[in-house]
C-alpha cells in the first residue's frame, strides 16, 4: 500500500555574508614602483577622509573593528566619511621593501598614498609606532588639509622607558626571531595567541597579512629600530601646527612605577604642551590593544575632528 512521503524539510536560507572593507581592496602604485593594498570603507567620494596607520608588526585588517564603528557611526549622525586602511610595505600583498625601513621612509610612504586620496580634511590615526608615523607624514603636509590626529596609545619619544639597555634589547633581541620562525612556521602560531579575542573576518586577515616571511621581515625592522627612531624624531621633532590632536591612553594595568604608567604620563604630558590643540581621553577597559577593546572610542574621537 502506497504511503504519503515524508514531507520536504524547509531548507534554511543561506546567510548572506556581511561586506566589509576586506572586500574592497585597492592596489595604490607609489613613485618607486612598490605598490600597497588598501581596505576602503563608507563613501569613496566624502569630502572627509579618516586614514588609520597600524602599529609595528601589524597589518591593517586590525583595523576593521574599528572602521565598522565609524561607519555605524557616521551613519547615525547622517553624515559620510571616506574610511582606509592599509598593509605597509611587506604586509600581505603590499611589496615588500628592499633596504633599511625608517620611520622616515614609512612617513614618506604614508604621504605619498595620500597624494593619491581625495578629499578636503583628513584625520590620521595612528596607533602605536603608527602613532609618530601620523605625526610626520602630517608635518609635511598642507596642515589646512588635516582635521586632527588621533594617537591611539602611541609611541611616545619622551617616555623615558623606551631608552633603556632593557627595552633596547628586547625590541632587538626579539625581533631577529621573527625570520627564522616564519621560516620554521610557527611565527602564525605565536600570533594566533596575540589575536585570540579579535573579531573574524578581520582575526583570520590580520594573520594572513602578518606572517608571512616577508611580513616578519618587515616586523623585524620595524621593531629593532624603535628606540633609534624616537631618537631621530627628539632630534627632527614633527611640527604638526595648530592641528587638533587627541591623545587616547591605555588606562588597565596602570600600577604605580610600571612601564604602563610612565607610557601614560607621557600620553597625558603631550596633550598639556599642546594647550587648546589637545585633548587626553582615557580608554578605561583597554590597556595597549584600544582598537580590539574599545573601538567605538577612537571612532567616536576620529569623528569629533569633523563636529560629528
């Protein structure tokens, strides 16, 4: 005897995955030939323009939390920005460089990507080694055309830690691992741990970008170099003008005599010699990693250089 059949399970629409900068890489080709790839975000054609620079031995994809927020953000206030991030050279698919990497090749690398922006008024930030990066690409700009700077728990040349025959060594010793453990493949690994909590698609990229062979190289520069760098800038110091500056400062972790604490006073010490033109804004639940803890902060921040 013939039976009904069992009836169709309804089948669960598939998800359509969220667009997000990733999607939209560009290739920008500099004077020398070298090209960097580009995550751009809200509208290409906003009279205003937010630029993020990562930290050493990190890619731009740490960014994209971040950029989200703006672009919630922006939304919500019926206002349009233009957003970018980016890889510098020998991240991801940007190409790797061929000599010594300073703080002043990475600066020039910096003014030469936004040659090839459009806009009206930018705000550059930068967080952490990206922070000095911000500061002399924009002290060698037309200042009329930058909003502000935002230093996101930036490096600083005038916290004394960073002088030390400890930290000197550190930053060198470790950093010449990074070669031979992209090589033997466990450089991914360590990083894994670093990226535990970061949000996915940007967790995966991030890692992509950063450590390939050419990525640890590149990191391996950065890094070494640090406390010579802050040097070079006591030296070459990065006039900036009267361009608005919001220092954002790590708050967890800030025990008396700690490293945390000497990097803090450093944040807050630069906005007082700024006067009017700074602004120190405590990031309370993040001690370095600001845009993995709070990015809604810093895209409040960045926003606030445009009256949003």
């Amino acid at each position: 005897m013939a039976t009904d059949a069992a009836p169709s399970e309804k089948r669960a629409d598939t998800p359509v995955p969220r667009r997000t900068m990733l999607d939209s890489a560009v290739h920008v080709t500099l004077k020398d030939g070298r090209t960097l790839v580009t995550y751009r975000a809200g509208d290409a054609d906003a009279a205003d323009l937010i630029l993020f620079e990562s930290g050493a031995t990190t890619a731009g994809a740490y960014w994209g939390p971040t950029v989200e927020a703006i672009e919630a953000q922006a939304a919500s206030a019926g206002r349009s920005v233009q957003i970018v991030a980016y890889d510098r050279s020998g991240y991801g698919d940007s190409t790797p460089f061929s000599d010594w990497r300073t703080l002043d090749d990475m600066a020039n690398d910096l003014g030469e990507l936004l040659d090839q922006l459009s806009f009206e008024r930018a705000v550059l930030a930068g967080h952490s080694w990206g922070g000095p990066i911000c500061r002399v690409a924009a002290s060698r700009r037309d200042l009329s055309t930058v909003a502000g700077i935002a230093l996101v728990d930036a490096t600083d040349e005038h916290c004394e830690n960073y002088y030390t025959w400890y930290l000197w060594w550190m930053f060198w010793a470790r950093s010449w691992l990074f070669q031979p453990w992209a090589i033997m493949g466990t450089y991914r690994q360590r990083k894994e741990g670093m990226l535990a909590k970061f949000p996915e698609p940007y967790r995966a990229a991030a890692l992509e970008a950063g450590t390939t062979y050419h990525a640890a190289r590149a990191s391996a520069y950065e890094l070494s170099k640090i406390p010579a760098q802050l040097r070079w800038l006591l030296d070459n110091p990065a006039h900036t003008g009267d361009i608005n500056v919001t220092v954002i400062s790590g708050q967890k972790m800030l025990t008396p005599g700690s490293m945390r604490e000497k990097i803090t006073n450093a944040h807050k010490a630069r906005a007082e010699r700024m006067g009017e033109l700074g602004k120190y804004v405590p990031a309370h639940n993040s001690a370095h990693n600001i845009p993995n803890d709070e990015p809604e902060l810093i895209a409040k921040e960045c926003l606030a250089f445009f009256g949003y």
